[in-house]
C-alpha cells in the first residue's frame, strides 16, 4: 500500500484531535481528597494513594487531614463542612473514619446539590454537608464492580480496597455517579443528633462541635447573623454557659470584640471566626483547656447578655 505523508491539513487535523483528546481527559478530571483518622505513622495512607494512582496517575490526589481523632465520626464531618465547599464542584472526597468497618454498615458515594461527591461509610459522616448544601442523590457502591482487583478477602481496609478504588474511578471519569451501584433512598442517610443554633427570646444556644485545635478557642455553630440580632456593640458583655449534655462545665462573662487586641492578654472574649460563628477564646491563652472544656455531639453553649 503506497502510504502518502500527511500534508499541512493532515497535521492539523492530527494535532487537533489530540488536543480534544487531552483536553477531554483533563475535563474529566475531578480533584480526589482524602480524609481518615489512620494518622501517617505507618503505610496506610500511602496505599490509598497508591490504589488512586494505579487507577489513573494523572489524578490530582490531595490530604484534607489524616488526624482525626481515632474512631470520632463527628469530628470527622465537621472536618469536611468546614473545607469541602471551598474545593471545585465535581471533588471527590474519600472520606474514612470507619469504626464499623466490615460490619452490616453500607459503603456509599453521596452527591451534593452543589456537585460534591462524598465515598464512604454510612455512618453520619455526611450529616453536616448533607444538611447545608443538600442531598442530590444516594447510592450504594456496588463491590462486584467497583472494587480493587484482588481485594475480596479483605475485610478491614475498605478505605484502600473500595472507597480509594471507587473515589479514583470517580474523580478520573472511569465511571459515573450512576455507575457506582444501586441508588438508595436520601432519607437513609444517617445523621449524628446535634444542638441546632437556635435562639429563645435574647438567648442564643448551640453546638461546640470542634475546638481550634492550635490555640484551644471554642468554636460554636451559632451564625454571625444569629448574633447580630443581639445588635451587640464592640465591648458589650455576654453570658457564656458551656454544657456537656446538661451538666454545666463552666460559665463566663466576656466582652464582644471584632479581634483578639480588643482585650488584653489572658482575658477572655466572644468573638466571630473565619466561617463567621460565635466563639470564646482568650487572648494569648487556651480558653478550652483552663474550662475544661470539649467538642462535639453532645457538647452545647448558650448565649445572652449579661446585665
């Protein structure tokens, strides 16, 4: 066969389809982030990004933390509420805080209303993201597909074997959110029962779900805009009360301030954080370890003036 070379409109056209087809598998990229409690002392994580790689090595593969408290759920979806929808819609995030791993619990891949993707255990971790940016869709990972080749008699590594597996498919475009598995009804998601920021008459009340965990400040989840229905005035003093269940841990009075400079050194303040909800701290202090004080489920403040 007598083959002719290509001409500058062969080239072109040649040139041109490999720049579609670069650029589709760049379009259908997604980032993958990963989240456990595994901590990075031995080669857990490591193999998680392995399984992501062997998928497709052009993933962008990034660490929203692997510090999270052994076994804490609750810390673990506080975690993602706080970062998840400051990263491009279509992320996935691989998300493994699984004490009930190998047990009944179901494996998922929840879709948010703002096109977020979270793989993972059923176990209300997805509580906080689901209940702020709404729940698309649901669906059950489906083992028999997405699973890691090789993998089957392995029980309690779902975080390397299905849920890295499926979150790189996923993120890669390998396969779709309709390919994952079945598809579940959204009101089988479990959630964590919490205080909801709520306020009765001056009284503001709420959750501490997380402390910052640099500085021991105590964050709630009670808005900025919850609070400016107190029309407070920089230096106006508030009542604090922190409650593990209903037992009282401790008590404050402190003044309102827009920045730690408002007070001095060693006194304690209320302030607004960087996802603008209430918070107590002491400037230059630890405000949770002198009170004693905790986050999570069922640890809760109220709020009023003091007079």
């Amino acid at each position: 066969m007598n083959m002719k070379p290509f001409g500058q409109g062969g080239r072109a056209l040649l040139l041109g389809a490999t720049l579609a087809l670069t650029m589709g598998w760049a379009q259908a990229r997604t980032p993958l982030v990963l989240m456990t409690d595994f901590g990075q002392a031995d080669g857990a994580v490591s193999a998680m990004r392995g399984v992501a790689f062997g998928v497709d090595e052009g993933l962008n593969v990034s660490d929203l933390s692997h510090q999270i408290p052994d076994f804490d759920i609750w810390t673990g979806a506080y975690r993602l509420y706080q970062t998840a929808n400051y990263w491009p819609k279509g992320s996935v995030f691989v998300t493994v805080v699984d004490p009930g791993v190998g047990t009944l619990r179901k494996s998922v891949v929840l879709k948010t209303k703002t096109g977020h993707y979270y793989v993972g255990p059923n176990n209300g971790l997805y509580t906080l993201v689901g209940e702020r940016d709404g729940v698309e869709a649901l669906r059950e990972i489906d083992e028999n597909v997405n699973r890691l080749p090789g993998s089957a008699e392995s029980y309690t590594f779902h975080g390397r074997d299905v849920y890295a597996y499926t979150g790189a498919r996923l993120a890669s475009g390998q396969i779709s959110f309709e390919q994952v598995g079945p598809a579940l009804d959204v009101a089988s998601l479990v959630k964590l029962d919490y205080q909801k920021p709520q306020r009765q008459g001056d009284t503001l009340a709420g959750n501490i779900p997380v402390l910052d965990v640099n500085f021991g400040n105590v964050w709630s989840n009670i808005p900025k805009s919850m609070l400016d229905g107190l029309n407070l005035k920089p230096g106006e003093k508030l009542r604090v009360r922190f409650y593990q269940g209903k037992r009282l841990v401790a008590q404050v009075v402190a003044p309102f301030e827009n920045s730690f400079g408002g007070v001095a050194p060693g006194k304690p303040m209320v302030y607004v954080n960087s996802l603008l909800n209430l918070s107590v701290a002491i400037n230059q202090g630890n405000f949770a370890k002198l009170h004693k004080i905790q986050s999570g489920a069922d640890w809760h403040l109220d709020v009023s003036k003091a007079h």
